[in-house]
C-alpha cells in the first residue's frame, strides 16, 4: 500500500477520464497497489475492494468526510459528515469462494460479485439488465446449473440478493436519512468509488492550476513543478500573490 505522488494523481486522473466507476476503481487499486496483479485485484469481492479503497482515501485526504446529497421529495441540499469508521464494517475472517443458500424449497450456490463481474455489465442497458445478468453469473442450483432472475417469484429471488449482500457487508453502505425541512425519510447509497474519484478529480484540478500559474510565472516545466513539495509550491504560489 503506497500515496500517491504529484505526478500519480494527474496519470490516475487522466487514465479514469472515459473509464467506467469499475474500471476506475482498479485503476485505484492498481496505483495505490502496484505489486497485486490485476487479476487478483479484480476477483477481490466488492466489500474487500470498497475497504481497500476506504483505507487508501483516509490515507490520502483524512478519515473524515463531508458530502451533499439531495432530499427526494422537496430537492432540499442535505450536508452530510461522517467518519470513516462509521462506513467500515466489521472485518470478516477469509471469505468463502462459494455459499449454500435455502429460500424454501430452493438450494442456490452462491458467491460474491467482484470487479470481473461488474466489467462485465458495464455496458448494461439498464438496472434490471444489470442485475439479471449479475445474479446469474453468482447463483447457481446446487447441481451448478445457471439460474435466471426472472424465473423465480420474487420473494426468493429478493432473499437470495439480501444473503449475498449480508456475506459482503462492506460492499452494499446506505444512510438512513432525514430531510431538517420536510421530514421525508429515505436510505442513501454510500459509494467510496465515485466519493473518492470527485475527490481525486478536484485535486487533480488543484494541481493543474498550480502547473498553469507557476509555468506562466517561472517558465519551468510541468515535471519540474510536479517534482516541488506541496509546501514549496504554495510558498511560490503565496509570492505571487495566490
């Protein structure tokens, strides 16, 4: 586990521009991980993958967090702090490849969903897509036959997604909230990948501005400004009145 440098921000930053939230999250890991091979890196479970990347964003900007979200039904700006702590689940022992789960009647093989899996619909059409496929690339009839969403009554199916989602609690974090003006109450989906990416995003933004006003000032070039410490920059940016 590593920082990241001036120069690591702006390459993860460029190389996530047109990349899907799965395929910047293991861009992350990948940077902040350089000696896991890729491969291991995308069959990490959500929940591992989402801790991982939980403890890289403390390491980078701090373990506490501000965010706004949105009342959906006056569309009142909410602000929201929280720290990490209250985001990170308990650590489980080593994670089973594959689980049994019963609804019934029913006996399903089950196993987590990884970033394989979420490169896979990435291009999904829609959510109901999306989750169709997921579910039956990581549930299986005990015999190993495939399982479709749509061809079990819902109560079972619903059953089977909250099992799979209890074995990777750290994959699935929602805020129960309360809106101060109108009293709706709704649960809001906590995403450390895209959280952690806008982060990246106006830091990324930050430095470039610092690029920008020191070349034009200095005439030096971006990898000799990049090179600087962040305490020299600000002392050059300050003597110029930034």
């Amino acid at each position: 586990m590593q920082g990241l440098t001036a120069k690591e921000i702006l390459s993860v930053w460029e190389a996530g521009q047109f990349q899907t939230p799965a395929e910047r999250a293991l861009t992350l890991l990948s940077t902040f991980c350089p000696e896991t091979p890729w491969n291991e890196l995308e069959r990490m479970s959500i929940g591992k993958r989402d801790a991982m990347l939980l403890t890289f964003r403390e390491l980078l900007f701090g373990s506490q967090f501000t965010a706004t979200t949105t009342c959906p039904h006056c569309r009142l700006l909410v602000d929201l702090g929280f720290s990490a702590a209250e985001v990170r689940t308990e650590t489980q022992g080593v994670q089973p490849e594959s689980f049994l789960v019963s609804v019934g009647q029913y006996q399903f093989s089950c196993r987590l969903p990884d970033s394989h899996d979420l490169l896979a619909v990435r291009h999904g059409r829609d959510t109901e897509e999306i989750a169709a496929v997921l579910f039956a690339r990581c549930v299986r009839q005990t015999n190993g036959d495939e399982v479709e969403l749509t061809s079990l009554p819902d109560e079972v199916s619903e059953a089977v997604v909250a099992e799979i989602a209890r074995h990777d609690p750290q994959g699935d974090i929602r805020f129960d909230l309360v809106c101060p003006d109108c009293s709706h109450r709704w649960e809001a989906i906590f995403d450390i990948v895209t959280f952690a990416w806008n982060e990246i995003g106006a830091w990324a933004g930050r430095l470039l501005r610092q690029v920008h006003t020191l070349a034009r000032a200095y005439g030096w070039r971006e990898a000799e400004i990049l090179a600087l410490s962040p305490f020299r920059r600000r002392m050059y940016l300050e003597m110029l009145g930034e």
